[in-house]
C-alpha cells in the first residue's frame, strides 16, 4: 500500500455521519466557541500521535490483532480481555452509524428509521465479511469524495455567512464532555477506536514503514483542515448545530436547496464508509472461528436492534463516555509503544 492509500484509508474510516454531518463539529468544538479551536489543534497532535504508535506496534510485532496493539502485556488473556472491550467499542460506533442511517433515510427520504439502519446493516456485514480488500478498497474510493464534498460545501457555506460565526448565543456542552480538552481528547479516543484494526492491516501491507508514517501524517492534516471548515460552519447558526441531527444537510438546505439530494449521497456514503469499517474490526478480532458467518449475522442484527436508541443520544451521551474509557486502553497503548521502542533501543546498543 502506498502512503496516499493509507491515508485514504485512515480518513476514510475516521469520517463517519457524525464527522461528516457536522455534528461532532458542533458537539466536540463548536459549543466552546473561541477554545475549539485549541481543542482541533489538540485533535490533530493526538490523531497523528496515536496513528504512528499504532501502525508502529502492528510493523514492529507483524500483527493486526487489537488486544495485541494495545496490551502492552505478552499475556494472552490479558490480551484477548483488552481485545474484546475494544471490540465493544467497534460495535458500539457501528451501531451509531446504523442510528445515522435510520435518521438520514427518515430526513430525506421519508422512510422510517427502522427501514435506513436495517439496509446499512446489510451493506456493513456484507462488507465486512469480505475482508479487509473489501473495506480499503470501496473505503478508499469513498474517502477523496467526502474530504472534497467536506471542504466545498463548507467554503461555500462560509462565503455567505461568515460574518456570523460567534454572533449566536452560547450553548450548553454535553455533560460527558463539558471541557474542550477533555472533549477534545475524547473525540480522538472515540474515533480512533475504528482505526486501530484497520491501521495495523495497512501497516501489515505498507511498502515500508516510512510510508505507513507518511500516510498517517496527511490523514491527520486532512480530518484537521476539514474540521476546522466544519467547525466554523456550526458556529454561524448554533441554534441549528444544537437541535439538528445532521446540522450540514440543513445548512445545505437553506443555502442551496438543489443540492441537497446530492449532499444525501454524500452523507450515505461516509455513514456506509464508517459502519462497514467499525463492524470490519469486530469481525478480524473473531477469526477463523465454528459458524463464522452465522455470529457475524446475529451480531449485526442485535446492533440494528439497538441503533433505534437513535442518532444525536448517541452523539450527545454514548460518545463521550465511550470516548473518555478508551482513553484508559489508549493509555495502554502508549505504555506499549514505548515498551517496545526502549526494547529496541537497548537491542541496537547491544
């Protein structure tokens, strides 16, 4: 895989409804005003921080495997336990972005909910069972799409109205987020979740490790640029950003109505691009293991079972709890990364 795919790849697991809909914009930045800018800053370091240690783990152990990436222990129960809370985070974003697609397909197209997330379901395990070919390949197509779509609809935006950015009232943050460093760190910690199986593949298969590195580094610089579009976009009507599920289809609403079916598609495909990516790192921590298939399907099915919670609860409350524990694996992870580097240190002194 060249450095380019890479980063393709990264952004194209890391741009979900939320990202792209704005409304992590709004949630994570956007509520505090002047200091989300000091907490995209935050989020960029932190991407390309994690991404690194990440892709160096899985080149430096030749492996994959989530437990094995973050546990910085050689214990296999301690890994296969670190594994599976992991993979309870993966299922936990997957089944967000089925309550994503419920509400777009309720929005745009008048179906019920119940009808958009149960289709995402089909197309996310029929993805995923694929393998990961399958999801870097129709992940890396959709990825060049949504950061263009991202940052031309948001210019636009901002060339009408960007004498109004900060003019709106203050709104309350989240209560799990009601810092911006905190919110700030847990957003990465949530999203990075879906991308630590996937980053290890693409370290797996890099032509070299200096451009698994490469690949990172743009990916961060590239979800940076687009949330700070997107972050000045919710802040020239909070009042919209707060009450709206996918605050960007209602801004391309108002500003340019023609152009909302194909925004639709946008946000189809960067939800689709998400959830395939999220359920694909539940379905490796399984391996080649009895009926296979058949606890994919059932695991898939539960998730759209619980998805009609429904979209902006999940934004507003499950995100930043879930956000805030994967920072203690996180943690971890670091632990493990240093580890390993001081380990190799010692061995070239040696």
């Amino acid at each position: 895989m060249s450095w380019i795919r890479i980063a393709l790849v990264f952004v194209g697991s890391m741009i979900g409804a939320g990202f792209a809909s704005g409304k992590e914009a709004w949630q994570f930045f956007g509520v505090f005003g002047d200091f989300g800018l000091f907490g995209i800053a935050v989020s960029v370091a932190t991407y390309a921080f994690l991404g690194y240690i990440n892709t160096y783990i899985a080149h430096r152990l030749k492996s994959a495997d989530i437990g094995r990436i973050i546990c910085p222990s050689p214990n296999k129960a301690a890994q296969a336990l670190v594994g599976a809370v992991m993979c309870g985070f993966l299922l936990v974003a997957y089944v967000a972005m089925l309550a994503a697609g419920g509400a777009l397909a309720q929005s745009s197209f008048g179906l019920p909910s119940q009808a958009g997330s149960f289709i995402y379901m089909l197309l996310a395990v029929f993805t995923a069972i694929g393998g990961f070919e399958t999801v870097a390949s129709r992940v890396g197509r959709i990825a060049p799409v949504l950061v263009a779509a991202t940052l031309v609809m948001g210019l636009y935006i901002l060339g009408q109205d960007a004498a109004l950015i900060g003019t709106g009232p203050r709104l309350p943050a989240s209560r799990f987020a009601s810092h911006w460093m905190f919110a700030a760190v847990a957003y990465v910690g949530y999203n990075m979740t879906a991308a630590v199986p996937v980053l290890g593949q693409c370290a797996l298969r890099a032509r070299s490790f200096q451009e698994t590195r490469r690949g990172v580094f743009l990916a961060s610089f590239l979800l940076g640029l687009c949330s700070l579009i997107l972050y000045y976009v919710t802040r020239t009507d909070p009042g919209l950003s707060a009450l709206q599920e996918l605050p960007m289809l209602a801004f391309v609403q108002k500003y340019f109505p023609t152009l909302k079916n194909g925004y639709v598609l946008f946000l189809l495909a960067a939800i689709f691009s998400a959830a395939a990516t999220c359920f694909y790192g539940f379905t490796a921590k399984l391996g080649p293991v009895a009926y296979r298939k058949s606890i994919i399907w059932i695991v898939g099915a539960a998730g759209y079972g619980l998805s009609l919670y429904g979209f902006s609860n999940f934004v507003a409350n499950v995100y930043p709890l879930v956000g805030a524990v994967s920072l203690f694996f996180f943690g971890l992870e670091i632990l493990h990364y240093f580890r390993l580097k001081r380990s190799d240190v010692a061995g070239d002194r040696g």
